[in-house]
C-alpha cells in the first residue's frame, strides 16, 4: 500500500474527529466564529510541528517564493470562500439541491490539478472518481429526500450555483495547497507540506480574523471565552490538515480527495452500528458506490 492512502484514511478520520467536536460550540458560536477557532487554535500547533521538524528532525526550512506565497494565499483565500458559499446556501429554501451539486468538488479537483498543475489521471482512475461522486451525490439526495426531478429541475436554479461554486472553491484550495508545497522544490514531502500548512493557516487565521472583527466583532470575545472546545477543535484540526497536507504533496489532489471519502464511510458505520439509525435504500446505495469508487482507485493506481 502507497503511504499516501493511510495518510489519507488518517486525515478523513481527524476531519470527522474535528466536526464531532464542532457540534458542541452550536449556539455558543455563529457560524463564521466556530469556522474561525479550527484556524485560530491550529495554527500555533502548525508552526511548532514545522519548528519541530527544523530542531529535533534536522529538516532544513524550505525558501519561500513567490509562487509559493501566492498559491498559499490562494488556497487559503479559496477555502473561506468555500465556507462562505456553504453558509449563504443554507440560507436557500431549497439548499438541498444546492448542498448535493456541492459534491461534485473531487470531479472539480481534477479538472482543475490537470489545469494549474498537469496532474493527470488514468482512466481507470477517473471512472473511480466518477463512481465514487455518483455515490456521494446518491446519499445526500437520500439523507435530504430530494427527487430525481427536483434534482433536474433545480440545475437551473441560484442555489445550484452556488453548490457548485462552493464545489469549485474547495477543489480549487486543494489544488493551491498542492502547488504550493511543490512549488518549494524541496527534497521531501513532510516538511514541505508542513511548512505549507502553517504559513497557509497563518494566512488564514489573519483574513478571517480581519473579516470577523470587521463583521462580527463580538465573535472574536467568543472564540477565546470557549477556549476548551474550541481548542479541541484546533488540535483535531491541525491533526487532519497535517494528514490533508502530506497527502496532497504525495499524491494527485483528486485521489486523495476520493479516498478521503472514507469519512462518509465511517459516519454510516457509525450511525448504524451506534446510533441505531435507519437508512434508506438509496443511501445504502449510495455508501456502496462511494466504498466501490475508492477501491477502484486502490486497485487501478
């Protein structure tokens, strides 16, 4: 097995970890302030991982330029307006339509990889992508009984824009960090995609905190009064982006992007296995395609 694909079932088992814990500052949090604390608590523990890395794993500092600065803030950027759109999508009465074209992102990796960077798939390796978003799309149309016609019906509508900008948005991030750590020319990945991460979560933290002074002074109060959650979402965070980072260093954004769609896998099992919920047929369709497109992948490459 590739070390990219455990990095990878690693960083979707954070994610999954650092959402959970999310949960709890609801209504202690507006939306933008507890996007904020996985931003504002993480990116001390990035900068020392990387002084870590320096002082007790002899890795040099990579030399920053400026290709590797602009897709920093690009990524970063790219991520907050993802955040954004998926906030003012929910503001839609039919935000379900919307929320389900949001999925096609590891389709939209790719196209954007082969764009900006050249990445290229094979095409057994495309038809798994394919599988794969097919499946995840098949289950948010399950969990938000949207019909096959509303689906139709609603490519036309403002919200389905909006999905697929947010779509867009985070493929695009993905895509940035990856150029960014492979713009730094370094030999080796870890610290490259350390040193990625922390000047992008810097980058992040700055803009974000900017937006949120401006628009939600109160929140900033917030964030640091629930320090205890919000730091555990910090740390869970800066654990996935870590895994996230490495991976896309190694690896083609968009493969690691569908193997990271194992954290829906391991959200059903869950929800099965520990909170006794029924599913639908579709949606146990849908994991079944998700669970197929990630073993092509594993299989073909």
């Amino acid at each position: 097995m590739e070390l990219w694909i455990p990095i990878t079932i690693a960083a979707a088992f954070f994610q999954n970890l650092r959402s959970a814990l999310q949960k709890h500052l609801k209504g202690r949090l507006s939306t933008g302030g507890a996007t904020y604390v996985r931003f504002f608590y993480a990116w001390p523990f990035a900068v020392l991982y990387v002084l870590g890395l320096n002082e007790w794993g002899g890795m040099p500092y990579p030399d920053m330029n400026p290709k590797f600065l602009l897709y920093c803030v690009l990524g970063g950027a790219s991520q907050i307006v993802f955040t954004g759109l998926l906030v003012w999508l929910f503001s839609f009465r039919n935000f379900a339509v919307g929320t389900t074209f949001s999925k096609t992102e590891t389709v939209q990796v790719a196209l954007i990889g082969f764009v900006l960077l050249g990445d290229t798939l094979s095409t057994g390796a495309i038809l798994a992508i394919i599988i794969s978003v097919i499946g995840v799309m098949a289950m948010s149309v399950a969990q938000t009984n949207i019909s096959p016609k509303a689906l139709l019906k609603g490519l036309t509508e403002k919200s389905t824009l909006i999905g697929l900008a947010s779509g867009l948005f985070l493929g695009a991030s993905v895509v940035f960090f990856r150029g960014a750590a492979l713009s730094l020319n370094y030999d080796g990945y870890i610290m490259a995609a350390a040193y990625t991460l922390a000047i992008s979560v810097v980058i992040q933290t700055i803009l974000m905190g900017i937006y949120l002074l401006w628009r939600e002074p109160g929140q900033m109060t917030a964030v640091l009064k629930n320090w205890v959650w919000a730091g555990a979402v910090g740390v869970a965070g800066v654990l996935g982006s870590i895994a996230w980072f490495t991976a896309f260093t190694l690896e083609n954004a968009a493969l690691v992007r569908a193997v990271g769609q194992i954290e829906l896998v391991f959200t059903f099992i869950a929800s099965v296995m520990f909170f006794r919920e029924k599913s639908a047929p579709l949606e146990i369709v849908g994991i079944l395609l998700v669970i197929a497109g990630i073993l092509l992948i594993l299989f073909v490459h």
